[in-house]
C-alpha cells in the first residue's frame, strides 16, 4: 500500500526567495559580471590583450629556451650518431643535389664557387623549411601540453623555430669548414651573417605562428606542407642561380626573374651568401635587399603573431 505525500505549503522565505533564482536575462548577467569583477575573477581561457599576451610571453622566454633546447637535444636521442645528425642531414642533402643539379643537369655552369653557393642554399633552406614544418605541427601535435598547462600558445611555435635556429649554428660551424676547404677567405663580411639570420629567424617564426592555428583546425595541412615547400625550394634558387637562369638567354619573360628575387626565401638565402662568399658580389643581389629582409621579416613576424593570438582561446578545445 502506498502513501503518497503532500508537499509542504512554501514558506514566506522561500516564496522570497524563489523569484531570485529564477531570474534570467540581461539583469542577471550583469549582476553576475560585476560579482565577478569585483572579486578579480575572469573567464577561464579568455584571450588576453595582445600587450598583456606579449608580456605573458617574454615571462615564459626560460621555458622556451629549456623546451627548444631539450627538444633539440632529444631530436636524435634514438640514433648511433646522435647529435652529428645535425650537421650530416643537410650536408647529405647537399650531396645529392649537387650530384643531380650540379653534375647530372649542369646548373653550376657559370657559378664560381658552386660547391659553397650550393651548400649555403641548402643550409639556409633547410632553416626556413624546418621551422615552418615544426610550426604547422606546434599545436595539434602538442595538444595534451596545450590542454594540460596554462601558458601563452605562441610559446610553442617560438620553441620550435628557436630549436631549428639552434640546429643552424651547429650546421654553421661545418659551413665555415667547407668555406675555407675551398679556398673561401674569411672576410670581414661574415659578420653581415649575423644580422640575415636574426631577420630570417623573424620571418621563419612569423610563417611558423601562421601555419601553427592553421594546423590546429585543418589537421591535413602537415601532410600537405611537405609539397608546398618542395615547390618553394625549387623557385628559391638553391641548386641554381636566378640570375643565369632568368637571364636575356633564357627566353623568360623578365618579370620572371624579378619576382623570383622578391621571393623572402631568395632573399634570405643570396643575403648569406653575399656575407659568406666573397665571389658572390653585390650586383647579384635583388635591388633595395636589405629593405626586403627587413620588410618580410616584419610583415610575417608581426603579422603572423597577431594572427596566431587572435585564436588563442580556441587552441586545444574541441
């Protein structure tokens, strides 16, 4: 047999009350923002302002020099070799173009010193190449660090275009050697060297950040990258020079040749071999190339970060 219980008559209190927990809309939500605000609580994930992420950033520049670092040095922790990798991967790559552009197809016809012009292009190349590939897997290939820890996104791609730079100036040392193996004097222009990387370092971080939030929607974008930049290395005249192979004999119309050398891969590439190889003169340089390497570095670096920052909040959701 079962009883069935009459609720108990609502009491003043909770008639009082009831009314305000059923309160909804525009009032509600205000009372709710200026309790939170006067409490100094936030919305949990909330994109900062771009000084304030720019200031969360420069706090984290030790974890970004430890996590580049580390990265770098785990890169080869699993081969015989280990670390010599860093240096004999692009000098192989270096190798077997030279063997199929220099040898098999003659494109070092009319390059003195092609054996350094070569090996300068690859090293620089590869610079540029591996930093925009570690940038396009930042996020999705890191997305329990992302999900797990509270920090500015941006780290990571910064991370990872510091670890190639890191890499570049282990490959450096061994380009000095081949330099002077043959018969490339040092030369007070070297120094120029130092200036190029720090602007192509900006410009490969710049893409990185792009290609970073564009990875971490569109997942497929990794195994596409690989092609794109193949394509890029190929119009940025690092087994050939642009200005034989653009030139009056060519039969290209001269434009061609001019948009060839605007391209910041071009740019970047001929500003190292201008500083590192003294047969590779200043007539070989697209006009105004300084002002380029500044203006790409630029563009890409400041606008790749506010790109990258502008969807800080929905890195590692859904």
């Amino acid at each position: 047999m079962s009883q069935v219980l009459d609720p108990p008559p609502p009491t003043r209190a909770s008639t009082q009350a009831g009314p305000r927990t059923s309160e909804s809309g525009p009032a509600a939500e205000t009372d709710l923002a200026a309790l939170a605000a006067r409490h100094g609580l936030t919305v949990s994930g909330a994109r900062p302002s771009l000084p304030q992420y720019v200031r969360d950033l420069w706090a984290r520049r030790h974890f970004i020099g430890a996590f580049s670092t580390a990265k770098l040095t785990a890169q080869y922790s699993q081969a015989k070799l280990g670390q010599v990798w860093q240096v004999m991967t692009p000098l192989l790559n270096a190798a077997v173009y030279y063997f199929i552009f220099g040898m098999l197809m003659n494109t070092s016809r009319g390059v003195e010193d092609f054996v350094p012009f070569l090996v300068t292009g690859v090293f620089v190349w590869t610079f540029t190449q591996s930093s925009i590939m570690a940038g396009t897997r930042a996020i999705s290939g890191n997305l329990g660090l992302v999900r797990a820890l509270h920090f500015p996104r941006a780290a990571l791609p910064v991370s990872f275009c510091l670890q190639q730079l890191q890499q570049l100036l282990f490959s450096m040392a061994a380009l000095l050697v081949i330099l002077l193996a043959f018969g490339v004097p040092p030369a007070p222009s070297w120094v120029l060297a130092l200036p190029a990387l720090v602007l192509q370092f900006l410009f490969n971080t710049g893409v990185a950040m792009v290609m970073a939030r564009v990875g971490s929607k569109i997942p497929d974008m990794a195994q596409l990258m690989p092609f794109l930049l193949r394509t890029w290395m190929y119009a940025s005249g690092v087994m050939f020079s642009i200005e034989h192979m653009t030139g009056p004999d060519s039969g290209l119309p001269s434009w061609v040749g001019t948009a060839l050398q605007l391209n910041p891969a071009v740019v970047y590439i001929d500003l190292m071999r201008f500083a590192l190889i003294d047969t590779f003169g200043s007539s070989q340089l697209p006009p105004h190339v300084w002002a380029l390497a500044v203006g790409w570095a630029l563009v890409a670096g400041i606008g790749g970060f506010i790109y990258f920052w502008k969807a800080e909040e929905t890195y590692g959701r859904g």
